[in-house]
C-alpha cells in the first residue's frame, strides 16, 4: 500500500473512526485556531498543521481518545474585501448588506473547503465532517452567550474614545489588526502656539506678547482637534531667544528639511519654550543660535493659555504623564484627545473636548472648517503644514522615517481615531486573568512572560466594527436620544433566533421580529445596530462554542497550539472571554510555533520570488529535477526536525536533506521486514536466552523509545528528529544490523542465534513503527501494511493499522541488564571503532582485503578487563563472540605483549578508557583458510569430505536445511 492510498484512508476517516471506536481513554482535546479563510495554503499552515497533527497521533497511541477539531475564522475581513475586490462598480451599487453576507459566505465555505483538502493530502487527520466554523449558527449562538454573559457582568459599554481606525477597511481596529511598517515616512513638523495669558506667578509676563510653545508632531493633521499642550512637571524649560538664522544646509536634515515662515529673514523671531536638555539638539536640528534666558520647571506653565493655531481659540497647558520626554520633540505634547492614548487620558483629566472632525473614508469632516473634504493621510495632513506656514506658526518641515501601524489586510496605514464604539473592559477581570496565566504550561515558557506584559498593560478591548461581515453586536439605538438597548431579554432572544436562522437573520428581519414580546409595542422607537463583533472575538469564543459544547470534548481544552503572533491574537482573546464568563483559562497548555522563512532566514515572498509551496514540496513542481515530488512525510519530518519555538527555515537543499534522511530511515525498516520475511512471534526466544548483545540491544531501544516518549510529552521533537538520525539510521545500520548479518544470512535459517537475533528484530520494528506514526504515518502505515506477521492486541484481535496499536509500555526485564555489563558493552563497541580504523590501515596496506580476512589481537593489563574479554572471546554462542562483533575470522587475547607474540603484527594501536584501562590492538592476516559460503577463515575448512569448501559451521548448516526446489535454488 502506497501513499495515495493510505491518504484516502484518512481522508475518509476510516482508521481514525476504527480506532477511536476501539479507544476508551481519557479525551485529549487538542484545540485548534485560525488560519483565517485566505486562499492559499502556505508553508505556515503547514507547520501549524502537521505539529498539531504530531500530537494528535502520539496521544491517539497514548491510549488517548483524541478530539482535534480543525477551525477557521470565517469571519475575517478578508473575506469581505476580497468579495468587495471582485465586483465591478456597478455590481457594488446594488449590493445590498445581506447579498454580500451571501457571497462571502459562499466565499469562505469555498476557502475552507480547498484548505481542507490541503492539510488531508499533509496527514492530518481530524473531524473533517464536522469543523467548527465561525458562520455556522450553533457557533454564533455560542459566542452571542459568551458576550450576554459578559454585558450582564458589566464588563462590556459603549464610549467615545480613539481607537485604531483603518480609512482603507472603514472600521476600528483591535491592536491585533495591525502590523507595523519599519520604512513609513511622516511628514513632521516643529510649530509654534503663541501663548495670551502665562500663569499667574508672573513668570513669562518680560516676554509677552512675543513667546510661544514650541511642538513637535509627526501628524500635522490633528493640528484642527489640538485641545491643549501637555507638559512634564518633572522635566526643566526654558525661554530662548532666536538668533542668526543659519543656512538650511548646516542643519542635520540637510536639503529635506524646509524651514518655515517662523526661521525667515525679515520677520520678527518670537521666544521659543522648550524643554532645557533639548536645547542644542533644536539649536542643530533648525540651524538658529538659540540662547536660553530663563528656565523653569514644566510645573509653573500649567494653565497658561495660548492661541489655538487653527480656529483662534484659546487652549491651556496642562500636565501630562511620562510619556513627555526629552528623547525627542520639544519636550511640550500637542495634545489631541480625539486622536491619541495618552492624549486621551489626559483630556479625561483636565474634561478638555474629544475633538476628531474625520470621517469614516480618512477625510476632514465639516467641523475641520476650510479642510473639509481633504484626506488626512494626504492632501489634508499638507493642507494643515501650508496653513500653519502662511500664519507664521511653522519652525521647521522634515520627513520622519518611523514605525507606523498599517491594516494587516489592506496593508495601508492607520489613523487614531475618537468614534462611538463598544468595548469590554478589562480593569474588572485583569487580574483574575493575570492569575490564570500562571496556571497555564507555556511552551516555551518565555510565552508567559509575553502575554502577562500584554494582559497586564491593557485597560480596554475595542470589540466593534464597522463591517456588514460577522456576527452582529445585538443592540438596538432608541431613534431620538440614540440611547443603546441591550438586556439580558434582548439578547436572549436574539441568540435563540441566530441558533436556528444563523446571524443573517439581523440583516434580514424587521426589528419587531428581533425584539421580544416586552419591547414589542414599541419596536418603531427603536432602529438596529450596524456594528459586528471584532474577529477576535469570534475566533475566542470557540471554547465556548466548541469545548464546552461538543460532545466528547473537554473545557479547558488541553493544548491550544497557534503561531507566536496570537499572544496578542487567539490565546489573549480567548483567555479574556473565558475569564471573563467562567473565571478560568480556555486552556491548560499553550504551544506557541515561530514563523516559516526562506533558507537565508528572510521573509517569503511571491514577488521576491522565494516562496516554498507546501503543494510543490508534496507533489512537485513542472521541473522534476528542480522541484522533485517528495511527498507528505517528508514534509513532516521536516516540521520534526525544526526548533519550532523560533523562527525556522526552509529550502530546496533543507528538503533534500529531510529526502536523504527519509529514504535512510526508510532502509532501515526494510531491513528489519526484509530479516522478519519468515517471521513467527511463537518463535521468539525468551529474554533470558538471549546472548548478551541481544539483550544490549534491547536495553538500548527501551532507553530510546522512553527517551522519545519524554520528548514527545514535551513537544520537543526536533529531539526525536535527533533520535531517530542517530539510532535508527547510524546506530542500527552500523553496528546491530552490520554485526546481525552474518546470523541473519549464514547462520541457518532454524538457528538459535537466527531466531534471537529475528526476536530483537521484531521488537526494533514493532516499537520503531509506533515511535515514526505520529511524525511519518504513511511510512508507519506503508510499514504495517507489509508486515510478513500478525500482530495481536491485548484484545485478542489483530492489529489491521499501525494506529490500531498503543505507544508500548515500558519493558522492565529489558532495562534490567547489569550496569557492568552495559558500561562494558558500550566500550567494547568504541573499541570496535578502534578496531576499524587499523583494519583500514591494514586494508590500504593491502595486508587485508575484507575485514574477515583478520585476526585480531588484543592485550590489556586490567585483570578485570582480561576476563571480560576473554569470556566475550571464547563465547559459546555466535552472537555475542568477539570475532563476531568485529567481523573478523579470529580474535585472541594476548597474556603480555613481548617480541615474540607481536612480531608477526604489521599494524597496531592503541585504545584506552577510564572503565577499562589501555587496551592494545593488533592485526594480522587470519589463520587456515576461507570457508567458501561464510568467507570466515577457520582451520577446520577442508576438514569434511562431502564438502570440502566449508567450514564445520556452514557444514552443519548444509546439512540441516531440507532439500530445496530447483526454484527456491534459484531465488536463493
């Protein structure tokens, strides 16, 4: 059975179902998260996947009942914008809210349903017949219970206040949203507010009517909604006086910079406040001689009033927080609270106006004045820098390359924006959250830290938007005071009608139908919210909807496993919703994956031209030779052998790496099937038959596979990667296997030594099966399908698949070999290292051709180690002689070394250890003569008349075997 196969047996569940009707475990809930319904399937995804899948086949075997749900956000915006994309204008003018919900819902179904079938062609099985969706009622209903629960708690309102705002989507954006350009260039600009009335200590009265404060702000644009001018009363000020206006071309921004009608030759210089530790900068930075005439702590300038530039208004100065520094600016804040945090909770302060004259499209609204219409990301954000110019209020004009937040989806820059929007506040269960986080096993552990800095700096979570896509916050607006409705009546009702119609019905329903029986009389006082709940919102309720609700499932989930970017995304909003209604965590472990870059380390890109597609890795690209099909397990192995708590990286050599590595481990089972081709388990030999180094064998799978099982309970399976590349393909190949041969191949096909040596084999493929099925399950299945025997259960049933079977329990009687025994054994097999290396000299000396045309000689001084080596040089079983383990004709230990038991020796060395002493090593060519079907020299080879050619070993072997076939002749 080959790999096609094997995937449509997963792809239509049959082994999962057989085996989980088989399993009466525990439930192992592995819950799973966005990616949101984008298109393409990348190599992100398929990280995400396969390391989900990982764990859900280890734990299947763990004689766990595994419940993987796979999930997409279906509620994205992209869904929206790429429906909206996609229509000719006209098509756009008739579309109506619910038409649109339609088409992108069709949309998503069509996205989910390709990136299904893209992770069944990786492997990854789960209850593909039933994936939570996020549009489907059930679940809508679901997380329209979380935020009932949560508006009934108080925690969440409707206020004024800014939040991220995107012109380009329309809507409010949660910080999640955002990603942050590094190359964004503002247009910043140093202005200056003339001040009307100082304080009434008299302080600034010498330089009235001439002195103004001096800002600095990289949005010129939200000069119209200034309130006041913030200062620190910790930092000191100065007035300085402007003089010798220098070239522009000495300041620090060189031909970039304009200098405004403030810095002209012939206009009058007014007085400069600043910050004192900035004086020299600005004195650099505008080219001006400024010269400091009095100083003064920010304290004393609270209250003073200055002319707003703009509307001639007059504003105060007010204290700010520590957000005022001297590491840049003019150490005064333009204060907008209409437009900025702090700026905001310093005009709750001071109940200074929540000004924001701009619409939903980024454009100056009629309260902005002669702005009007004008965008503020463009047009408007010069129109303001020119007016300040003309009214002499302008120092300085420079490009201001920064950090700025973009739309993640749109990928254009944002605003700061006041509109009326919902929120759920998180000062009432902060610390209930902050608690439940220690409880929760991060991995790695360094994700705690990131999310307790999140949860902990954060007051209030924006959950609206201004989208016909999504579930609907269930609120009705009275017509004339515009006073919310929302109860616990209303919101029942509302969710009782989502779980049959799903939440369509909003859009569609008269608003009489959607209030119940209590408001019903009055239903035309009151008009339906537009607002749909934020993506994240969605996608965290899926505790909700699916953990707690599901059959089989358990809440708190056990594993949630996303990318390290849903600190801030999936793992904070479930958290904050499932404390928020239950008071724990959603989950009991958190896994959180670096992200997939190129094999330089950079970010993949279709226009850079260095993407790796998951698709072409599997099935190959046009070109054979450049983009070879390497199927899914590769792929797999690949996510395995990845450190995937960074960053990690891929490319076409990595992959033919993975391909090496694969096709190795691939020839190590084949060589345990092929050695089993006449295999019966009733033949094994017992544990204490076996020869020492079958028990050494043993003892060291025990050790490997518990090894790996520890790494598998702690999701580090690049170390099983590791593993598995040093026992399964070099440890195996080039000892075990290499020393089994020669029983395996001559020793007699009923031979004691065969069937022990068939006994170790047969525990070697039978753990090794179990312990590649999570990461490999076509080659574990490809491997199980061509068993030459039948497995049997506990149950007395046959195993059909190899995840019919349990990961194995631990075997006491093989980790019971003495620890002398082992120590020795582990030396005997560096010695053999040793060994090696002379027989090479002695084969490039052409003294040897095959290493069994040597005899080796060994001497140590160590009593003990003398006896040891003796006993393992005169073993009465094959497997456990030395000449055996070294693949020599003869070995002899030497009881001294002098000229006359050395003479004969043309290549020797030296091997020491601690454990044994120094052991010396010779090699000469063997005694007697090479046995024709073993290639053994022995002395006894000529000793038989009926076969002259063999020695008495293979002799007896002829003899035993019955009469072959002329054909089982020839196939031998």
């Amino acid at each position: 059975m080959r790999e096609p196969e094997l995937q449509k047996l997963w792809e239509e569940n049959q082994v999962l179902k057989r085996v989980s009707e088989r399993n009466t475990g525990a439930t192992f809930t592995l819950h799973d998260g966005p990616p949101y319904a984008n298109g393409d399937l990348h190599m992100g995804h398929a990280l995400n996947k396969v390391l989900k899948d990982i764990i859900n086949r280890y734990k299947l075997l763990q004689n766990h009942k595994v419940s993987f749900i796979p999930g997409w956000d279906c509620h994205g915006l992209p869904i929206e914008l790429k429906v909206l994309k996609s229509m000719d204008k006209a098509t756009l003018n008739a579309l109506t809210p619910i038409r649109l919900r339609q088409k992108a819902a069709k949309f998503a179904k069509v996205t989910v349903n390709a990136q299904m079938n893209s992770f069944k062609r990786i492997g990854i099985w789960a209850d593909w017949d039933s994936p939570y969706l996020t549009l489907s009622p059930e679940y809508e209903a679901a997380q329209l219970e979380v935020f009932g629960q949560m508006v009934m708690r108080g925690y969440i309102y409707r206020g004024r206040k800014p939040v991220h705002w995107s012109p380009s989507s329309r809507t409010a954006l949660a910080e999640a949203e955002l990603e942050y350009s590094e190359n964004h260039v503002s247009k910043s600009i140093y202005a200056a507010f003339k001040i009307t009335s100082p304080s009434s200590s008299g302080l600034l009265d010498e330089f009235l009517p001439n002195v103004c404060l001096a800002i600095w702000t990289t949005t010129p644009w939200t000069i119209p909604a200034n309130a006041a001018v913030a200062v620190n009363p910790e930092l000191s000020y100065a007035v300085v006086e402007l003089q010798s206006v220098l070239e522009s071309e000495s300041t620090s921004g060189g031909k970039q910079q304009k200098l405004g009608s403030i810095l002209s030759s012939g206009i009058e210089k007014p007085f400069i406040i600043v910050a004192s530790d900035l004086v020299s900068v600005l004195e650099s930075k505008w080219g001006v001689k400024l010269v400091i005439r009095k100083s003064f702590p920010g304290s004393v300038l609270e209250h003073c009033r200055y002319l707003h530039p703009v509307n001639g208004n007059e504003c105060s100065v007010v204290i700010g927080g520590d957000y005022i520094t001297t590491e840049s600016g003019t150490g005064l804040v333009h204060t907008a609270p209409g437009h900025g945090q702090e700026d905001y909770l310093t005009g709750l302060k001071y109940g200074l106006p929540i000004v924001s004259p701009v619409d939903d499209e980024g454009n100056f609204t009629a309260e902005a004045g002669q702005f009007s219409g004008l965008s503020v990301l463009g047009a408007g954000n010069a129109a303001v820098v020119k007016y300040l110019d003309e009214h002499v209020s302008l120092i300085l004009e420079e490009p201001y390359k920064h950090k700025y937040p973009y739309d993640w989806r749109s990928k254009e820059p944002t605003i700061f924006r006041a509109t009326e929007q919902w929120f759920a506040s998180v000062d009432g269960f902060r610390d209930a959250a902050l608690d439940a986080i220690k409880r929760v096993t991060w991995v790695p552990s360094q994700g705690e830290n990131r999310i307790v800095n999140m949860i902990s700096g954060r007051s209030d979570w924006c959950i609206s938007r201004q989208r016909t896509w999504g579930v609907p916050i269930p609120v009705f607006y009275h017509v004339d005071t515009q006073e919310p409705l929302i109860t616990e009546e209303t919101i029942e009702h509302i969710k009782a009608i989502v779980s049959e119609k799903g939440s369509d019905a909003w859009w569609y329903m008269k608003t009489e139908e959607l209030l119940p029986d209590k408001y019903r009389d009055k239903a035309s006082e009151y008009r339906k919210g537009t607002d749909t709940m934020d993506v994240w919102f969605d996608s965290g309720s899926s505790w909700a909807a699916v953990s707690a609700k599901r059959d089989g499932l358990n809440f708190p989930a056990d594993v949630y496993l996303e990318g390290s970017d849903q600190h801030r995304g999936w793992f904070q909003s479930s958290l904050l919703t499932s404390i928020a209604t239950t008071g724990k965590a959603p989950y009991s472990s958190v896994i959180t994956h670096g992200f997939v870059l190129d094999k330089d380390g950079l970010k993949m890109s279709k226009s850079v031209g260095n993407v790796v597609d998951p698709e072409k890795v599997i099935l190959g690209g046009k070109d054979s030779k450049k983009e070879p099909p390497y199927g899914a397990d590769v792929l797999r192995l690949w996510v395995s052998s990845v450190d995937y708590t960074g960053d990690v990286l891929i490319g076409s050599e990595i992959l033919r790496q993975m391909s090496d590595m694969y096709r190795k481990l691939r020839g190590t089972m084949r060589f345990l099937l092929a050695n089993l081709h006449d295999w019966n388990p009733e033949n094994s030999v017992p544990y204490s038959d076996l020869p020492k180094i079958d028990q050494y064998a043993l003892f060291q799978l025990e050790n490997v596979v518990a090894s790996m099982k520890d790494s598998y309970d702690n999701y580090q399976f690049y170390k099983i990667y590791q593993t598995l590349q040093r026992f399964a393909i070099v440890g195996l190949s080039n000892f075990y296997f290499d020393v089994a041969k020669d029983r395996l191949y001559v020793g007699g096909r009923v031979s004691y030594t065969r069937k022990s040596c068939q006994t170790v084999l047969a525990a070697h493929l039978l753990y090794l099966v179990r312990a590649i099925a999570p990461i490999m399950p076509h080659l574990a299945e490809d491997i199980w399908q061509n068993l030459p025997f039948e497995h049997t259960l506990e149950d007395g049933s046959v195993a059909k698949f190899a995840f019919d079977l349990k990961w194995p329990d631990k075997n006491e009687e093989w980790c019971s070999v003495q620890k002398d025994d082992v120590d020795f054994l582990s030396v005997i097999l560096e010695l053999r290292s040793e060994v090696n290396k002379i027989l090479e000299n002695a084969r490039t000396g052409k003294l040897i051709g095959a290493s069994l045309d040597a005899k080796v000689y060994l001497h140590a001084e160590n009593p003990d180690t003398v006896s040891k080596l003796k006993e393992l040089a005169s073993a009465t079983n094959d497997a456990d002689a030395l000449h055996r383990l070294f693949i020599t004709s003869q070995v002899e230990i030497l009881p001294s070394l002098s000229e006359e038991t050395t003479s004969g020796v043309s290549y020797a060395g030296k091997f020491s250890d601690p454990r044994t002493g120094e052991i010396w090593i010779g090699v000469t060519r063997a005694d007697g003569m090479k046995c024709e079907r073993c290639w053994v020299y022995t002395k006894d080879v000529g000793s038989f008349g009926d076969h002259p050619t063999l020695c008495s070993r293979c002799h007896g072997v002829i003899d035993l075997q019955p009469q072959a076939s002329p054909a089982a002749a020839a196939v031998a």
